[in-house]
C-alpha cells in the first residue's frame, strides 16, 4: 500500500462536491461568501441551513485590520460594506482602569515610530523613557493619536506614516451577517430555513446527513459547524471535547445593550474595567454597542446588570441580554469529515476584537488544506496543529491585560494578579521585564507593536535597557525621537474628521434605524 492511501481516514476518494454549512450569523455567512468566491468551480454545491428560531449571538462587532485579507479575497466593496452595516472606522482600543485606577492607555494598531538601523524602534525609545521618565509611547503612533482626536483616513502615498495607516471597522454583526448573505446567495449559495434534529453518522463515524425537524434530509461531503457555542455537530455528534480556559479567563457572562449615540463616533473600540470584569463600547453610525463581560464566581448577575447601567454614555435602546459562555477552545477542530468554525470551535472574549479574526484564519487555512473524500490524516493533523497555536497565542495576549496590571483592589483582580499563567506567556512577560526585549514568532497575530502597547500600558518596566542602544549618546536619540514625533504629528493633523470622513464615504440611511 502507498504511504499516501496508508494516511487516509476512509476509503472514499474524489473531490469534495458538496459542502454543507450547519448555522448562519456572521461565521456561518463568512464561510458561505469565501466559499463561493473563492472555490466556485471546485465545489459545485455549497448549502447553508440557518433557522430563524435560534438567532445568532450578534452584537455590536469590532474587528482587527486582518478582516482587510477577508474583504478583499471576497471582493468587497468597502464604503457599501460599512455603509450597509452602518459601521465606523477603528484605529485601536482604549484602555481605561486597567493597569490602574484612573490610568488610560491606548493600543493603536500599526507601527510605533519607525526602526533605527538595525535596532528597533522599542529598543531605543524604551531607554528614552526609562531615563527620561516621561515619554508617551501613544506619541509614535499616528493610529493612536488620529483616534484620540477623532481623526481618520485611509492609507495615501508612499514613504509616509499617511501611507502605513492601519485600520478595522466596528458594525452592526446581524447586519455583516445580512451584508454577507446577500453576497453568498448572489454567488449560488443555497440556504435553507429550519431547525436541525439529528445528525446522522456512516458507519465509519463520519457525518453522512443532517436531518431536518420537517423530515428533509441535507447529505454532503464536507460539514462546516457554524453552531455557535453547542457544537452541534463537532462536539455533540463526532463527540470532540472541549479544552477549558477558565482558570486564566474567568469571565464567563456578558450582558449586552445598546445606546443612543451622543455626538459623532469615536474611531476607536473603548474597554473599561470594572470590579469583575470590563465594558466594552463600541460606536455604530446609529447607536453604540454597550457590554459588560464579567466573571460569576466574583459578581452575581443583578449586581453586573447595575454596573454596565451605571457606565452608560447614553440612553438605553433596548433591554440588556445576557450571553453565558465557556473560554476555551475544541480539543480538536477538525475531526473526520467536520470542521467547526466561530463560536463551535472555541470562545475568547472580545477584548482584543478577535472573533472575526479567528473565523476568517480558519476558512483560509481550511482552504489551503481543503481535503478530497479521502480526508488525509496529515491534512487533518496540520490544521489541528495551527489553529491550536493560533487561539493560545490569542488566549496567552488576552490574559496579559489581566494579569500585568497593578490592580489589587477586588478579589478578582486579586486573583488575576497572583494566577499561575502559562509559561509562554510567563517567558514573555520575563523577557520583556529584562531589558524590553519583545520576541515576534512566525504566524502571531499579534505582532511587536500590540505587545509593546499592552505591557507597556500595563505598567510592565524593563529592568534595564537593551544593552546594544548604549553605544548612542542621549542626545542624538533626544533628536531622534523629536523627529518622529513632529513627523507623525503632522500627519495626524492632515487627517479629516472621523465623521467627515464617514459623511463623504459610506454614511448610512439612517431614517428606519
């Protein structure tokens, strides 16, 4: 037997003819539209079955700047894309209580300031700052100071911040959801309206049909688990089990509300921390998105409700809805002839933005190793392989905020800063804590620039500084520096207003919101 047949899991061969998509909301339509975009004419059929009795988790999204990849790939248009979502421009997230409180920082995506030689960036401003004391990093990132000033435009030129001008968008999900399905079903996809009852298995173990309430039956060759948190397919019908990261995330609830919108919408994702937990606030063309994410072993529900109500910025539109959740991740994401995508294949909470990150990585990774009906073991394994590293890399960012900051004030946080955290992050944390140094593996979603802001803003100081910037007089960093700052300042205030920007743009019709 050839190692390659030895690899296969059944003794199925030929390309994949037909996929079927368990579950609609914003993971179930992304994979729909990449799918009929991009591999039209290798799957003939895609299918999707949605029901309208079980609705989607969506809330008011923010995104990270990789959507970019997604939204060109599918050919999107972006002005009719935020203008349909009645979306914003984000240019990063603002922290506010969380290393301490009363402090703010800010992580703006992009670069800060610009590399010297063959030093970066950090390494000769981190010196700047421990010796002076009083540098703001926010000061070297045009992200960060365009969205403290309401500011925003799209990339222009070359060999100019105003050229490197990283950016996502914040929208309404049940609309990107609608957006996107509209797109889907333009490009041939088939949905289908109705509730899911049974999934039946082959004699191998792999799913062979989904079986509707209404007696039809849904056969195909590949199942994408769009779910949600049930995992109706991978974890309840293939019997993959789930990997628990509460002990380093403990939130586990999440009321969420939106509001009247007061004044123009800010370019940026807020995140507030509270007693147990944090609000997020995030502003729409219409209203804001509002949420309070909270741990219930710390805090009860009623006493949560009270504090997201009391944080409020403006009038409440509708009654909050609680979400309760599990961080973690699938032991597996692809097991036999299924792959979970979205909430099926795990939950992070967003305090990083990264849901529609994690969906559209696992839909391009899936098509690079897009299987035949032998569904090759190795293929399998890879995919496994990566997506785990993936969500750990995401889940060891997130649990920075939690544990670095210097808050001790409530026995949640009391909790966060003295847990054990695993021992990535643990490496990271240490090596920064030495001489600022910031090790960028390949693959990370986040990159230098992110975990400079996060520990930085966190209240993380370096021992000393990198010991290669010493050989440079203070004074030709002093002018260094100065340099970057005038430069990045006036690109700042080249850039229109947010809310000019929108209304040249993409504003919404926004006479039935």
């Amino acid at each position: 037997m050839a190692g390659g047949d030895a690899m296969m899991t059944g003794d199925q061969t030929g390309p994949i003819r037909k996929v079927v998509i368990a579950g609609g909301g914003t993971a179930g339509w992304m994979t729909a539209a990449w799918f009929a975009k991009i591999l039209k004419a290798d799957v003939p059929e895609i299918v999707l079955i949605e029901s309208e009795e079980i609705g989607a988790v969506g809330v008011g999204e923010a995104t990270t700047p990789y959507i970019h990849v997604y939204n060109r790939c599918i050919g999107l248009n972006e002005d009719e894309f935020v203008r349909f979502t009645r979306g914003t421009f984000k240019l990063g997230i603002e922290f506010v209580n969380w290393g301490a409180q009363g402090q703010r920082y800010f992580h703006g995506f992009g670069r800060h300031g610009r590399d010297y030689g063959s030093l970066p960036f950090h390494a000769l401003w981190l010196r700047h700052a421990l010796e002076t004391g009083d540098d703001p990093l926010e000061n070297y990132s045009l992200t960060s100071l365009a969205a403290r000033d309401g500011r925003f435009m799209r990339p222009v030129g070359s060999n100019s911040p105003l050229a490197e001008i990283a950016y996502a968008y914040q929208f309404d999900a049940s609309l990107y959801a609608r957006y996107l399905r509209n797109l889907s079903e333009a490009e041939g996809v088939t949905r289908i309206e109705g509730r899911i009852e049974d999934v039946a298995l082959d004699a191998r173990g792999f799913i062979e049909s989904l079986n509707m309430a209404d007696g039809r039956v849904v056969a195909g060759d590949l199942f994408i688990d769009c779910t949600g948190f049930r995992a109706r397919l991978l974890g309840e019908a293939l019997g993959v089990g789930f990997v628990d990261w509460t002990d380093w995330l403990p939130c586990d609830r999440a009321f969420a509300m939106p509001t009247r919108r007061n004044g123009p919408p800010p370019p940026y994702t807020r995140s507030t921390a509270l007693g147990a937990g944090w609000q997020w606030r995030i502003p729409l063309q219409h209203r804001d998105g509002n949420g309070h994410v909270f741990a219930s072993s710390f805090i009860d529900e009623d006493r949560a409700l009270t504090d997201l109500h009391a944080h409020l910025e403006g009038e409440p539109l509708a009654e909050a809805r609680l979400i309760r959740f599990s961080t973690g991740r699938r032991a597996r994401f692809w097991e036999k002839n299924c792959v979970a995508v979205g909430l099926s294949a795990g939950f992070l909470e967003p305090l990083e933005s990264t849901s529609i990150m994690l969906i559209q990585n696992a839909i391009a990774r899936l098509q690079y190793l897009f299987p035949d009906k032998g569904f090759a073991e190795a293929d399998i394994a890879a995919y496994n392989a990566a997506m785990t590293r993936e969500y750990e890399d995401v889940r060891d960012f997130l649990i920075l905020h939690y544990k670095a900051g210097g808050r001790d004030d409530t026995d949640f946080w009391r909790y966060c800063a003295n847990m054990p955290v695993p021992d990535a992050l643990n490496e990271r944390m240490a090596l920064f804590s030495s001489r600022g140094r910031i090790p960028e593996e390949r693959g990370e979603q986040f990159r230098t620039p992110s975990w400079l802001a996060v520990m930085w803003g966190q209240g993380l100081r370096p021992i000393a500084p990198d010991p290669l910037t010493l050989s440079i007089d203070a004074e030709t960093i002093d002018r260094w520096l100065f340099d970057l700052r005038e430069v990045i300042g006036r690109c700042r205030d080249h850039m229109p207003r947010h809310e000019d920007f929108i209304a040249q743009h993409c504003r919404a019709d926004l006479s039935a919101a």
